[in-house]
C-alpha cells in the first residue's frame, strides 16, 4: 500500500483483517493529516462500520442533517435534507486529525507493517511489483501494489500512462474555530456571492486533543492562483470582508490570528480510464479525484477501501483478474460522482454572472421539486449508484 491517507490506511486495515499481510509505505517521516475538517456520508461511515470504526468517529464527530446554502440577501440556493433520503438519515462532521488518528491507531493492531520515509518513485514490474523509494531502496516484490497516493498521485502515470489530472482553477483555504455553544450545530452552512464568494462552516465535533470541545470547519473557496497573494495580504482586510458578507461568521472568524491559522486546499479532476494494471491498482483520489462541491472524497475511498477488502476475500482468480473485476464494479459507483462534480462545480465556483444566473433560475428551482430533492439527497449520502451495492457498505 503506498499512502499514509484516508484511502490506504482504510484498505491496509480492510486487507489486513481479512489475513493478507499488509506493508503501508508512506513518504513522510510521521504522517499526519492535511486539511481541516470533512462530511462523512452514510457511505462512508457504513465502511468505516465495516472496519470497526464507526462508532469511534461518531463519539468525536457532529451529527450534520442537512445544507443550507443561502446568497447575500438571505435567499436559499441550495438545500438538501437527508431526511428527503431517508427517515432520520444524516451525515458526519468530522475534524480530519480526528479521522486520520482513528485509522493510524487500528494499523499495528491489524498488523499492518507501516514503513515511512519511504517516498515511492517507480513502479517495477506490474505483473508481481517492486517499488523503488527515493532512497535507492527497494520494497517487494509483493502480490499486489495499491497506489492510494492522493489527487496529486506521482505514480498514477506509470500504472495508466494516459490519465489526467487537471487542477481545478478554484480550490480553497481552511480553519479550525471554536464552536463552544453550539450556535453552527446540525447543518453545514453556506453562502454565496454569485459563484466568486462561497464561504462555509461545518460542524466537526471535537478536535484531536478530545478536550478542546465543539469544533467547526471554516472554508473559503478561491482562485488557486490567488492562493499566494491570500497568505501574503492584509487578513484583517479579508476578515472585515467575511464580517460584511457573513456578520454571523464574525465570531469564528475572529479567533484567527492569521494566514497561518489556515489550510490551503488544491483539488484536481482526475480521469484515469481502468484503475488497474496487472497487479498494480489506483484507488481514492489517486483513481477518481473530483472538486470538493458534492463532498465525497473521503466517502469514496473508505467504500474503496471495504470493497478492496471484500473482493480479496473472496478471490479464486489471478490478483490482476481479481483487480479488473474489482475496478468495473467500483467505477459504476464513482463515474456518476466525477461526472455531477464537474458539472456542478461552475455553479459555485466562477468568475461572471453566467452561471451564477444559471443557478439561480434553473439549477435553484429544478432542486425544489420533489422527485428531484430526493435525488439530490441520495446524491449528497453517496447512495447514488449504477450497480449491486455489496452488504460491506449498502447505506
């Protein structure tokens, strides 16, 4: 397994439960967790079930039962219910240290081999793979190789040497706040300045520490090409800016001290075709990365993570037969979630007024409708799928 993420820590511990003997190379010296906080769907907390892990996030995490997403004049753009999904149906907000330690934990238990400071250059022999680090070492050779190395994957060419992975032109900054009455509980929030403006606050629950008390997630989405420029201006400029567009954001806004206290997100569009190479296999963002506007990164790679596991389990064919099965089912899932986070992203994320009009006279009243509320909803849980769900992560 190469990558320390949601995605290979979660097939390390899927694989490794189920007997197989798992070794999870990691670039970094310590691995640690990158971003802020994150929306676990009814997908993925049904995978996270799968490993023994659910009830452990839901003790740290926020119950969040819908979004709400409104412009400057108080208006509703978007809202989805879970409720529209199914009764009491909900999702969880959750500080991604918080997930990325639950999994780190479960690893030497599982008997996962967890190597670091071992950055994988090159992939040797696809057929039975050795991987090269930077380091001049070599690690295998081993019956199957999961590449779960992020969107910005180094190694996604040398399995399928004609993907692509196009950044996003918009990406995003992140912080932590302290949410200590409660005031943000129950739905991630959102609002809109046409498509240039989006900013949002998510319920995560309890921070790393466990005794910092509620938490919120506070995003605001910009060019990546301004990224740069946001870490070097004037802050208390952009926090009187969020004041006037958000007045009830002001008291998160204003526990940061500066650019310092947050995150930047980068996103890529990432088409790969088949995942898989003989015995080499792509997985998580490494496979299908997408913008961040339907929320199911994370998602998709704990049910890749479970549905990795299951078909291993079972397997009475060759690794590279078993990985192209495995490939064909999972795409069914993901393929419509690249497609609607592409499609939805200029809706939220451009300059002008063009889609911002779109939206608001077409893409606003179309998600009224009852039919499509549903839909919207089974969108949003990650329940939307084009083929048999396995019993590991039906929602």
């Amino acid at each position: 397994m190469v990558g320390c993420g949601v995605g290979g820590m979660g097939a390390a511990l899927a694989l490794a439960r189920r007997g197989h003997a798992v070794t999870l190379l990691e670039a970094f010296d310590a691995p640690r967790p990158v971003g802020s906080g994150l929306l676990l769907q009814p997908t993925g907390l049904k995978a996270l079930g799968a490993l023994g892990l659910e009830d452990a996030i839901r003790d740290r995490g926020a119950r969040v039962e819908r979004l709400d997403g409104r412009d400057l004049g108080g208006r509703k753009v978007l809202e989805v219910d879970y409720g529209d999904w199914r009764r009491g149906g909900h999702g969880i907000g959750i500080h991604r240290g918080v997930l990325f330690d639950t999994l780190h934990r479960a690893l030497a238990p599982a008997g996962v081999t967890l190597v670091t400071g071992a950055r994988i250059v090159r992939i040797e022999e696809h057929r039975r793979p050795v991987l090269h680090d930077a380091a001049g070492r070599a690690h295998g050779p081993f019956d199957l190789a999961v590449i779960a190395d992020g969107s910005a994957s180094s190694l996604r060419n040398q399995v399928k040497p004609a993907a692509r992975a196009r950044p996003y032109p918009w990406g995003a900054v992140w912080a932590n706040a302290p949410d200590r009455d409660g005031a943000w509980a129950g739905a991630l929030r959102q609002v809109y300045d046409r498509a240039e403006v989006m900013i949002g606050v998510l319920p995560v629950g309890q921070g790393p520490g466990g005794d910092d008390g509620p938490q919120v997630s506070l995003f605001w989405s910009l060019p990546t090409a301004d990224m740069d420029a946001f870490f070097a201006g004037d802050f208390e400029a952009w926090k009187t800016r969020v004041r006037r567009i958000w007045p009830a954001a002001a008291p998160l806004i204003d526990t940061l001290a500066g650019p310092q206290d947050m995150a930047r997100a980068v996103y890529r569009d990432v088409w790969v075709g088949r995942w898989s190479r003989d015995a080499t296999l792509l997985i998580g963002d490494a496979a299908h990365g997408t913008s961040p506007q339907l929320g199911q990164g994370a998602n998709l790679a704990l049910v890749d993570a479970v549905e990795l596991g299951e078909r291993f389990a079972t397997a009475r064919t060759s690794v590279a037969v078993t990985a192209r099965a495995y490939d064909a089912s999972r795409r069914w899932h993901v393929m419509p979630y690249q497609f609607i986070s592409w499609a939805m992203t200029p809706l939220f994320q451009s300059h002008g007024r063009f889609w911002a009009a779109v939206r608001r006279w077409l893409f606003t009243p179309l998600s009224r409708a009852p039919g499509i509320r549903r839909f919207g909803a089974a969108v949003l849980t990650g329940a939307a799928r084009l083929s048999r769900w396995p019993d590991a992560t039906r929602p």
